[in-house]
C-alpha cells in the first residue's frame, strides 16, 4: 500500500508541475506568426483554450479578441506604452498612461474589472487573464453602448477612448485612430477566415489539461 501511495504522489507532483510551468512558459515569447490565428494557436495551445473560454463565457467572437490584443500589444507580456517626451525629444521617465501587459489595460480599468468580476488574484501579464478582460470589456460596451460584440470596429474605438470617450465621440477628431480602428477590424475577419479552417483541428486536442 506504502509504494502505492508513493507512486501517486509521485504522479499527483509530476501533474501539479507540468500544468503550473508548461503554461508559463507558452506566455513568455510573442507568437511567431502573429498573423496568423492557426499558427498562433497550434504553437501555443493553452492560448486557445484561453480565448475560447472568454469568447463563450462573454459571446465574443474569438477573432475580435485576438485582433484587439494583437493591435495593443503584439502578443507582448510586458509591453508598456511610451515614455512621455519633454519639447517632444527628450524622453521622460513617466509613461504616457499605466497601460501594461496584453491587453494594455490600465490601472483604474483592471481594478474596475477584477471588483465586477470578483477575481482577485489577475494579473495583466497573464494572457488568460488578459483575453478575460477584453471580453468583459467588449461586453460591457455592447451593454452600456449598445455596441454589438461582432463589431470589432466600433468596439475597439470604444475600447480605446473608453466607453465615456466614445459616447463624446472623441474619435471623430482622431484620423489615425480611425485607420487602426479599421486595420484592426480587418485583422479580425483575416483571423476569422483562417479560424474557420484549423477550429475542428484545435478543438480535437482536449488530451491537453485544463
């Protein structure tokens, strides 16, 4: 009984490490192919399982959170916006805002989103959590602005300027704003076309955990 028990702990720890490293480690590098949604994917599958369980859990189409992801970040962990610059060349040691991480989420909307969700423990360099937060985000926009969640345009104007932002329509009067907003919706149906195409494949791999 002895040498039984050994062999499950032994085998309870071996579990315990694969699903806490493995997954670290997928979220260390930025995909290789950030283009490309199945090449994303298949070289890091716990990010699909991921974006899967925020688009069914906020009924946002998997496409559209990669896309905002992609444009605020480039699949960066710690990517931060830029220094703010002193008579526009010298770089300062503040930043322009406390963006951070994935989903560039800043300090006062990440608090907002962990009290709504009741998750305390997120952090804005996980990309689960991140992928989470957009959700929510767009789903929140779809309901006080009546936005709807396939509308990858106008849900990341709003996601940009905020949601009071978009209701001034502060974007009106940002031209570049408006061409990302549009590059960022193309995006989206780019990696829906390519989605369509590797899902069947990419649900098949439940041999992975969790």
């Amino acid at each position: 009984r002895f040498i039984i028990y050994m062999f499950f702990l032994r085998l309870i720890l071996i579990l315990f490490i694969f699903t806490s490293i493995i997954p670290l480690y997928g979220c260390v590098s930025s995909p290789t192919y950030a283009g490309d949604a199945c090449s994303i994917f298949d070289e890091k599958y716990f990010w699909f399982k991921a974006a899967k369980k925020s688009s069914k859990k906020w009924k946002v189409p998997i496409a559209t959170l990669m896309s905002v992801i992609n444009q605020e970040s480039a699949f960066k962990q710690y990517a931060k916006p830029p220094r703010k610059k002193l008579f526009g060349f010298i770089p300062l040691l503040t930043r322009e805002s406390s963006s951070w991480g994935y989903s560039q989420a800043t300090k006062g909307t990440w608090k907002q989103y962990k009290i709504e969700t009741g998750k305390r423990l997120v952090t804005r360099i996980s990309f689960r959590d991140s992928v989470d937060f957009v959700g929510w985000y767009i789903s929140t926009a779809n309901k006080e602005l009546g936005i709807s969640r396939k509308d990858t345009y106008s849900q990341y104007l709003a996601y940009h300027e905020g949601l009071n932002g978009f209701r001034k329509k502060t974007y009106k009067k940002k031209p570049q704003l408006l061409k990302t907003a549009s590059r960022v919706e193309k995006q989206a149906q780019t990696y829906n076309r390519q989605l369509s195409k590797c899902m069947g494949k990419l649900d098949r791999n439940k041999y992975i955990l969790f």
